[in-house]
C-alpha cells in the first residue's frame, strides 16, 4: 500500500500529491511516468512523475481530473492509502547538454514538462519555456517553471493572463528570433501535433511525451500502441518520449477517442453515486 503524505489543490480540477513510495523515488528519473490503482476494483492511471524527494521517499504526481477513475483519485485525502503504485517506468529523457532548448506544456502538460526543465537547466542548457492555459485561473506551476527557465513566454487562450493565444504562437516567435537546437512539446495531442508542424519547417528537433492509454505498462498488453515513422512503437516501453515530426498523431487521436462513451457513463455513475452517499450523510 502506498501512503498519500501531502495533498494540494493547485486549480479546483487538478491536484498534487506527494505519495509514499521509496523504490520508485530512489530510481525516478525525468521523462518516466508510475501506473498507480486506487483499490481491487481500479483502473490503471498512467501518470508522469511530476518531481521526486529520494531523502523522503516519496514522488509526487499532478493529475487532473477527467474521468471516473481521476475523480475517485481527486476525493482521496492525507493519510489515504493507494492500493498499488507501479515504476518508475518507460524510458528516461536523453540528457542534454550546452544546448537551447525550448520547453512548452500546455494545460495540465505543463506538470511532465517541469522534471525535464529543471534538469535540462541543470545541466547547462539555455532554457526558453512556454507555458499555456485556456485561461489565467487553470494556469499552473508557472513560479516553478520561472525558477527553472532563462527565458518565459505564458499565454492564455483568452487572454486573461500572459499573451493572449495559443502556446503554438509563442513558439513560432522564439523559432524566428532565437534558433533552437531542440524543442520539448507536453500536453494535448492537438497541442504536440500543432508544435510538431510548426516546427517542421524550421527543422528543428521537436520531442513529445505521448499519453496513450495504457494497461501493463511493460510493453506486454499492445495498448498503448502508436505508429512512428511507420512503425508500431510501444509508448509504455519505448517511449513515451518520441519525435513529433514522425508520429502519427491521427491514429494516436482516434485510439485516445475509443472509449469517450464508456467513460461518460462510469463518470455519470460516480457522480451519481457521491450525490446519493451525500444526501444520506445529510
Ligand atoms: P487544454 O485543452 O486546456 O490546452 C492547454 C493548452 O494547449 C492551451 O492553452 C493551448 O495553448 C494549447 N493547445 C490546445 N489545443 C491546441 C491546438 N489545437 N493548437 C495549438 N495549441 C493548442 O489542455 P488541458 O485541458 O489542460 O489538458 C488536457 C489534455 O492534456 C488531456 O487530453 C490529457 O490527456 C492531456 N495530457 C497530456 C499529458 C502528456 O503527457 N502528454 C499529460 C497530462 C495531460
Ligand atoms: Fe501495455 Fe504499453 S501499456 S504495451
């Protein structure tokens, strides 16, 4: 069982929390990602490492809430236990070093992004990171991403905070003023296909950690399958960092949609379900 020590609302719908869990954190490196279970009954939740304290033994996950299982997820509190945390699994980032790079999360994208930001910054290289959300309230991490960053560029869908537009135009303004040697998209898939073809014609390096749905986790079960370049690639065991230029984000999208229904309906039942044991409470 794995002990939840810290929990923290950073926007209403995504949560922070540190965990328990002093294998993980004694191996997690930048770019892996832990599946955890609530209980027996759980389903599987893929979550990036958000950071890790290998002195304290815990890792720490940001998350948002989505669906049945990250809802479920979101109610638990200090003190709760989780029923099984797996990793650190899939691949680490490749370390870089004296490079430009630019950094840019989208949404609850910017949380994955900020592991390899800081050790990129850490190991010399000149970071430019761009953050975005819809709006100024869903914006996180952007004092943890400063501290880690030479340069920031934030912006806001509607403009409320930062520069008014998506993360995409912040990037084509870096891409024309200050070269970069590599470019790091977390968030969306529209998002990292969006960086992707905005960098294309600049040639530019352009890395993205895919979220596929996943079971195993270990490259047994075929889940999380994605084509790049032309080839099945497994996003638990051979990612989940990949070359956006060669992904196939089409057939990565409508795997992502396949089970939209059946995830409504257990959300609807869930909600269900803690109106009911509310009105009895009351
Ligand atoms: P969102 O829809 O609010 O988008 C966040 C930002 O991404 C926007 O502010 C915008 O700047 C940019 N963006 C979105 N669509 C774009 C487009 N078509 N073109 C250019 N830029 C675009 O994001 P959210 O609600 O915080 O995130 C939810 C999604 O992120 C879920 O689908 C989730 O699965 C995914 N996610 C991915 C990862 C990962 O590791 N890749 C991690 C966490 C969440
Ligand atoms: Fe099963 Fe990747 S989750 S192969």
């Amino acid at each position: 069982m794995f002990k939840i020590l810290t929990k923290k609302i950073m926007v209403p719908s995504i949560k922070l929390f540190e965990i328990e869990a002093p294998l993980v954190a004694r191996k997690a490196l930048p770019g892996q990602f832990v599946i955890l279970r609530i209980d027996e009954h759980g389903e599987r939740i893929p979550l990036t490492i958000f950071d890790y304290d290998r002195a304290r033994g815990t890792v720490f996950i940001i998350f948002q809430e989505v669906g049945k299982s990250t809802m479920q997820l979101g109610a638990m509190e200090e003190g709760d236990l989780l029923l099984d945390l797996v990793g650190p699994l899939g691949l680490p980032m490749k370390e870089e070093r004296d490079k430009k790079i630019v950094c840019v999360g989208g949404g609850v994208g910017v949380a994955p992004v900020f592991l390899k930001a800081r050790s990129l910054y850490e190991n010399k290289n000149y970071v430019i990171s761009i953050i975005g959300a819809r709006t100024k309230n869903l914006l996180i991490l952007e004092e943890e991403m400063r501290q880690v960053s030479h340069e920031i560029y934030i912006t806001t869908d509607d403009g409320s905070y930062g520069r008014h537009g998506f993360v995409t135009e912040a990037l084509k303004e870096v891409l024309e003023k200050n070269r970069p040697d590599l470019v790091l998209a977390v968030g969306p898939v529209m998002m990292m296909r969006a960086c992707s073809e905005v960098t294309r014609p600049y040639g530019v390096e352009t890395l993205v950690s895919l979220n596929s749905i996943m079971v195993d986790g270990t490259g047994m079960c075929g889940c999380c399958r994605v084509m790049v370049d032309g080839k099945v690639r497994f996003t638990c065991s051979d990612g989940p960092v990949f070359d956006g230029h060669l992904v196939d984000f089409k057939e990565l999208m409508s795997r992502q949609n396949r089970f939209l229904e059946e995830e409504r309906i257990a959300s609807e039942r869930f909600i269900q379900m803690c109106r009911k044991i509310e009105r009895c409470d009351n």
